[in-house]
C-alpha cells in the first residue's frame, strides 16, 4: 500500500497545495521539513485521521469534528456526482492510493454534518487502508483530532488506535513481539512445513540496535533480560538512555504492532537519537519493515541530507498559507551546512562568526588585508575556528588570483 499523492483543496493553512509522493525512484521514506508552525505535524495529523475513517471505530466522527472543526454526524458515499453539484457539496482533499499495484482515487466532500467520499476503492479496500495507517508523535505534540482535555490525558492517547506516543520500549512490548515473531514462525511451518526464521532475525537485529548492550528472553519467556556486552553484567530497562530506549522502541513498534504494507507517518522520530542514528534511520526503518511507506516530519538535517532528493517535502509558510516545495534537481551537495542553508534556510555558523567573516572579507575586498585590523579581526577569527578552514581557505584562493 502507497501514498501517492495528496491534493488539499482547503484545510487549515494549505489551500490549493500538491503533495507527490509518485514521482520516485525510491518510495519506501519521504521525509518533511519546515520551520516551526509550518504546518509538517497539522499534515501528518489530517492524513491519519481521513485515511482511517472507514475503520468503524466509535472515536472517528469526534476525530473528524475536531480536525475540521464542525461536528460530524455521518460519513457517506456520493452515489453520484450529480448529487455534488446539485448540494454544492464542497471537495476538500483528494487522495490517490496505489493498492495491489493499482491505482485508486479517494476524494472527500463536506457539506454541513457530512463526510462524503467517491473512491474507485472497494469496502474491503477501504477497512484495509484505515487499519493500515499508522501515527507514532512525541507525547508533548498537541493532537488536533482530540479536544484540549484530552490532550491532556495519556489515557486517551493510548485508546487512539494505530497511534502512539513513542513509549514503545517497555517490558511488555518487548515480550509481545518476541511472541509476535515466534507466531510468524509457527504460521511458516503450517504453510511450508519449515519454520521460518522470524525469531532468530528479531533477536539479531536486537543485538545491533544498541551497540553495547545484549536484549534476550529468559528461558520461559516470561521477562526481558538485559545485560552488557563484555562483561555479563545484567542491568534493567529504566538504565537505557533516553536514546536507547527511543531507538528500541520504534524498533519494537514495527515489529510487533505496525502491520505488513501500511503507510506510517512519524512526527519528530529523531528526538533523543544520536546523530549518527539519525543518519541510519531511513535504512533502519526500511530493513526492520515488511513493505510500509514511512513518511517523516523532522528538524534532522542528518534525516533530510539522508533522503533522496525528490523525497524532500519542504513547507513554507507565506502570509498564512502553507507553500509547497520539492526538489527537481539535486541540491548542491549533502553535505550537513548545504542542507542546513539551502533545505532549511537557517545559519550553519554561530551568527557573531558570520559578521566577523563578513568583514574581514570587506577589508580584503577594499584592499586592507595586510592591514592591523584586518591581523586583529583574524586573530578573533581564530578563536571560533583553524586557518584552514573553509573561508580563509576561500580567502588565500582570491589573493591568488588577484595575484595573476
């Protein structure tokens, strides 16, 4: 199952925007950047909850109301398009899904106290799409499909299905995705007469995902043992960092409770990992998935300049509508500070540093810079970094060729 693309007619700030996610050679993560405010979690929200409408969970018609903001009584098929102008029901977003490696179209009306949709989808389609989209938050994002007192409570977060708030690595989670692993090998061995090796991949892949320490079960599967690597010695859960225990949470989420082929949307998944983490987490969450599209909403340079160009989703926010931007052609480089000034649009440099450089480059502009100030203002320079950085580098470059 695929996204592959999304048109908001009206919602919010978007109005009149397209999202492609078709047109790539690499389809499995596409990742969205944007300053504060503008608009990557609002997204990800009114994807999740429009797509999992069908599902026929008693919370979905309060979940609509909230995103859209009036009260929704009913969700209904439009029979016909007749019906639409005749009612001047008003189209709000279009979707196209390729399900089975075919192409569907879902679109969404609203008129008063009504959803419509027109969808080339059958019904089993569509139960399939909304028990297959899948939303994982840091616990501190304002949700917008609930009211402000449930935002406050963790327990009607937690009733949310498909949804989680990060909290994945407890004991109990770990325990049922061992038992989710070992289920898959027995239903292997009724289908091919082997077992399969579910279980013994799990329990690998469990060992690289944190580098010095061992996860295993007891003997009886009834608890979690940890240990570190080396010298034997057994710690507890609560002792993983905050890092740690992120990493292996989103881990034990995918395995045990995302399911095969689904569209996963995943707010601020960077939070508390290590930069070079961040750099492994598109291939990461690509290996431990069975099929799924992840779509990311980040700050991460290390996630952006890690995902292919055309996968780049960029909002910006103009005179309170959402803009969308992605790439056409390659950015210049991938390196961090290109991703940072040209995706971003934010200093790479402390902001003291970037005045400092600015005139010491005037001064060679003007012809000063055998001058004392210029010896000076270079000497402070050299506090923040070496000689051989970049910009004196560039400066020796234009005294060559002035040179010529």
């Amino acid at each position: 199952m695929r996204l592959k693309k999304v048109e908001i007619i009206k919602y919010r700030n978007f109005e009149n925007v397209v999202i492609d996610f078709e047109n790539s050679k690499f389809p499995d993560v596409f990742s969205i950047a944007s300053k504060n405010g503008g608009g990557k979690s609002t997204l990800l929200q009114f994807i999740f909850v429009m797509l999992r409408c069908f599902s026929g969970h008693t919370n979905i018609k309060n979940h609509l109301s909230n995103l859209l903001k009036r009260n929704i009584q009913y969700i209904q098929h439009i029979q016909n398009i007749q019906h639409i102008k005749e009612n001047k029901v008003i189209n709000f977003v279009k979707f196209i899904i390729e399900v089975d490696n075919k192409v569907h179209y879902l679109n969404f009306y609203i008129l008063d106290d009504t959803i419509y949709f027109d969808t080339t989808m059958s019904k089993y389609q569509l139960n399939d799409l909304s028990v297959n989209i899948f939303l994982a938050v840091p616990n501190s994002q304002r949700l917008f499909f609930v009211t402000r007192e449930e935002n406050k409570s963790d327990n009607i977060k937690d009733n949310i299905a498909n949804f989680s708030t990060y909290s994945f690595a407890t004991e109990e989670a770990i325990i049922r995705a061992f038992d989710v692993t070992k289920e898959q090998d027995f239903i292997e061995v009724r289908k091919y007469d082997r077992y399969g090796t579910n279980y013994i991949d799990f329990k690998e892949t469990l060992k690289e995902c944190i580098d010095d320490k061992e996860i295993r079960e007891n003997e009886d599967g009834t608890k979690i043992l940890f240990k570190l690597k080396g010298n034997n010695e057994e710690i507890l859960l609560e002792d993983l960092s905050h890092g740690e225990s992120r990493k292996l949470g989103i881990y034990i989420w995918i395995k045990s409770i995302v399911k095969k082929d689904s569209i996963v949307l995943m707010d601020e998944p960077d939070i508390a990992l290590h930069p070079k983490w961040q750099y492994e987490l598109l291939d990461d969450l690509v290996k431990w998935s069975k099929g799924s599209q992840f779509i990311l909403a980040t700050h991460s340079p290390q996630i952006l300049s890690s995902t292919y160009y055309k996968n780049l989703i960029l909002l910006d926010k103009q005179e309170n509508k959402t803009i969308v931007k992605q790439l056409n052609q390659a950015p210049l480089d991938r390196d961090i500070n290109i991703m940072l000034s040209s995706i971003m649009g934010t200093h790479y440099i402390p902001k003291h540093l970037e005045e400092l450089h600015l005139r010491y480059r005037n001064l060679f502009e003007d012809g000063k810079i055998d001058s004392k100030e210029a010896e000076e203002l270079k000497l402070e320079i050299l506090e923040y970094e070496s000689e051989n950085s970049s910009f004196f580098q560039g400066i020796a470059f234009d005294r060559e060729l002035q040179d010529i």
